[in-house]
C-alpha cells in the first residue's frame, strides 16, 4: 500500500476518533451542565463541538503539510508556482517562434538552390549552343566539298570559304570565354551558397534535436553540389577540347593558304547504300566501299596520273567493326570521309573513317521543308527570285538538320521556275511560298524540291505542272 493511502486512511481514522471524544465531551458537558464563559450549558455543548470540528480540521491539515512535502509547497508557494508557469509558457512561445524563423531560413536556402540549378540550366544552354555553332561549322565544309570539282576554276570561292571557317573559329574562341565567365560566376554563386549551408548548419544544431533532419537534407544539398561541381569539370574538358579544336581548324587554314587543295577534311570520297543479309558478304561491300574511296583519293591528288596503289590508310580494327555493324540485314547509308585537308600534288596516304547512319525516310511527298511571303506587285522579277533562291536555301539547310546527308538536292527544272515566277507576277497581294518535298528523301537522298503558291489556303500554282 502507498504512503498516500496510509495518510488518506490515517486522516479518517483521525478525524474519526476525534469526532467521538468531541461527542463524549459533549455529552458530560451537557450532562454535568457545565458552563464556559459564563455560557448556557447548551450553548457550553455547542461550542465544545464546534471546537472538535476546528480541532479535526486543524488536525487533518497539519498531518497533510508535514507528511506531504509538494502538498506543502503548494499550498505555501501557490503564487511563485503561477509565476514560474507563466514563465514557462513565455519561453515555449518564443521557442516556437524561433523555430518558425530557422524554417523560413531553411526555405530561403532551398531558394538559393533552386537558383543555383537554373543557373547550371543556362550554362547547358550555353554548351548547346556551342554543339550548334560546330554543326553550322560541318554544314559548311560539306557545301565545300560539293563544289571541290571545280576547285581550279573557283580558286577565290575556295578562299572565301576559308575565310568564312575563320571567322567561325574566333566566334567560337569569343563563345568559349564567355561560357568561362559564366562558369566562374556560377562557382562564386555556389561558393556562397555552401558558406550560407554553413552558417544555417550551425544555427540548426544549436536549436532543437528537430533540425537534425534538415541537415541531413543540407548535406544531400552539398552531395548535389559536388555532382555539379563534376559536371562544370566535364564542361571546362570540352572547352579546352573545343579550344584545341579551333586550333587545329587555324593550322588547317593556314595549310590551305599555301597550296591548291585536293581533298578537304570531311569530304566524301565514296558512299553507297547496302543491304547485307549474308553476314559474310559485309566485308566485301566494305572492300569495294574502300576502293572506291582510294581511287577518288588517288585521282584527286594527282590527276592524270595512273596508279594502282594502295593510298588510304584506316585501321582493320575500324573495318572489322564496320563490317559487324552493317551485317544485320537493314539499310546503311555507308560513307567514307576524309579525316584532314590535302594539297594537290602531295604525295602521302590519305586518313580516312566510315560513317554508318540508317537509311530512313525523313521526308515524305508533301511535306513542307520552309515557307516565305512575299507581295508580286511590289517586287521586281530579280527581287522574287531572290527570295526563292533563299527559300530554297532554306529548305536544303533544314533537310540537313533533319539527317540528309547527300549533296543532291534536285529543284525543279528551269523552265518551270521561270513559269512558276510569271505566275506570281500576276497577283497583286501577299501570296505565301512553300517548299515541299516531290519525293520520298530518305538519309541517303537525292532529294527534290517543288514549289507551290498558296493564297487564302488554296493552292494557285506549282511547279511541278
């Protein structure tokens, strides 16, 4: 049994026993009609009672303050108690508003983050629009090569060309400091964002056993950030290998400066498409892709002059593999390009590789490559066909971009467009223009172009008729 049940049990026990000597008291009072204070001997019984029961009450009290130590403390410290829970309740509030404050400052750090990562978004734009710079580089060294049969007699076309690959290249150097730039900013950027993880990671520890969640999630923060911290390394190793690229592209201008040039980098000395069903039979397509390639090579680079040698050079490992990868049974558009520019008369083997891309269709009969308006009545005959001529451009460039890679683009015959050009002169209003495929293109190619005039969605004209 505990000692509350003792005291509890002793106090009625107690006040019992005091209740009947008070009883008997005043029973003998009131039997030996006594008097007190010159009182009545009634009234003598009833103060005699009222006295048991003050003794009763006193007696229970005092037994609870002495054997009850906190019963004690309150009663005797009832007002510091209240004073001390008011306390209390003061602290907890402020507490919780200190919280309150460390979670905005968390969300003021995720903030920080997220512009951290929109940051990291625009150097990745950045590089892409450095990828687009080099293809726009490649389109044009294959429109040079397209024309590398007339080299002699185009010489000043050639050196505008270079000209041109030049000015790509110093385009290219001013993208990469800037893309620099922007990388040391956005270092900075992070720099001060882990110092302010910092500086909330100790303000947390020091508040509640809470917090202690968040900065675990801080910490998953700074594993992010060292993910990027890599990724910005991988950007600087394509910089200084596009850097190193530019270089190169500036050697090889040079080269071409001093001579004639027979063969240009990336020019395509032999192409075909195949089918191979029988797995044996790859090597002997690729054998005949390869000579080919070595008689362009060798008439190129001493024309007129016969020669049964062997001048291509490429490694059995690259053959062997090419072999494997067209052995499956599907169409291949296979070319064999030049790696580096040769002089005419330079007597060296010539460093080639093969490209494989699957022959597919990217264009189907009607489908639009580019459109333009243009108003007949307020042009001259030479403006129109001006913006034709554009239009075709146009069109060919974005055949480019969408996977041809043959140079045989065939436009409508001459005679048509000239037909195609009376007819427009004919309307007074804007009329729009589009180029439409005539064909089905596929990778390989050819490709042929028509043209159709469309006015208030009907078709007027077409080349084709």
């Amino acid at each position: 049994m505990s000692s509350g049940y003792i005291l509890i049990l002793a106090v009625l026990i107690l006040g019992g026993v005091i209740a009947t000597l008070g009883d008997r008291i005043g029973t003998r009072v009131g039997k030996a009609r006594l008097s007190l204070f010159n009182l009545r001997p009634k009234k003598t019984a009833v103060v005699v009672t009222i006295l048991t029961g003050i003794l009763i009450s006193a007696s229970t009290l005092g037994i609870l303050l002495l054997a009850n130590r906190q019963f004690r403390d309150m009663i005797l410290n009832f007002e510091v108690i209240q004073r001390r829970l008011r306390r209390a309740s003061t602290d907890l509030d402020q507490a919780k508003a200190e919280l309150g404050k460390t979670a905005e400052q968390k969300e003021n750090v995720e903030a920080e983050l997220n512009k951290s990562q929109v940051e990291r978004g625009k150097v990745q734009a950045q590089l892409d629009r450095v990828k687009n710079s080099l293809k726009d580089a490649a389109a044009l060294q294959r429109a040079t090569e397209a024309r590398r049969a007339q080299v002699e007699q185009q010489r000043n076309v050639v050196q505008a060309q270079l000209l041109s690959v030049s000015q790509q290249a110093l385009a290219l150097k001013s993208e990469i400091l800037e893309l620099e730039a922007e990388q040391k900013q956005l270092a900075a950027q992070r720099d001060e964002v882990k110092a302010q993880i910092a500086a909330r990671d100790q303000e947390i520890e020091e508040r509640s056993k809470i917090i202690q969640q968040r900065d675990r999630d801080i910490a998953a923060r700074d594993t992010v950030i060292t993910q990027r911290e890599e990724r910005l390394r991988a950007l600087e190793n394509q910089q200084v290998a596009l850097a190193r690229e530019v270089e190169k592209l500036e050697q090889e201008a040079q080269r071409l400066r001093l001579g004639t040039p027979a063969i240009l980098r990336n020019q395509v000395l032999a192409s075909g498409v195949v089918r191979i069903t029988n797995p044996q039979a790859s090597n002997q397509a690729v054998d005949a892709l390869l000579r080919e390639a070595n008689r362009v090579a060798q008439g190129a680079l001493q024309p007129g002059v016969d020669g049964n040698g062997q001048i291509l050079r490429i490694t059995r490992s690259e053959v062997d593999q090419l072999a494997r990868q067209i052995s499956d049974g599907r169409d291949y558009f296979v070319r064999i390009l030049a790696a580096a520019n040769y002089l005419l008369g330079e007597k060296t083997e010539v460093t080639v590789f093969a490209d494989v891309v699957r022959n597919e269709v990217i264009y189907r009969p009607g489908d639009v490559l580019a459109t333009t308006s243009l108003d007949p009545s307020k042009m001259t005959v030479t403006e129109i066909q001006d913006r034709i001529n554009k239009l075709v451009a146009a069109s060919i460039f974005r055949a480019k971009r969408a996977g041809l890679l043959s140079d045989n683009v065939q436009v409508s015959r001459i005679q048509a467009l000239i037909q195609f050009i009376d007819g427009l002169r004919q309307y007074d209003s804007s009329i729009e223009i589009r180029a439409i495929a005539g064909d089905v293109t596929y990778t390989a190619g050819p490709m042929r172009l028509e043209l159709i005039a469309v006015q208030n969605g009907q078709t007027v004209l077409q080349t084709s008729r």
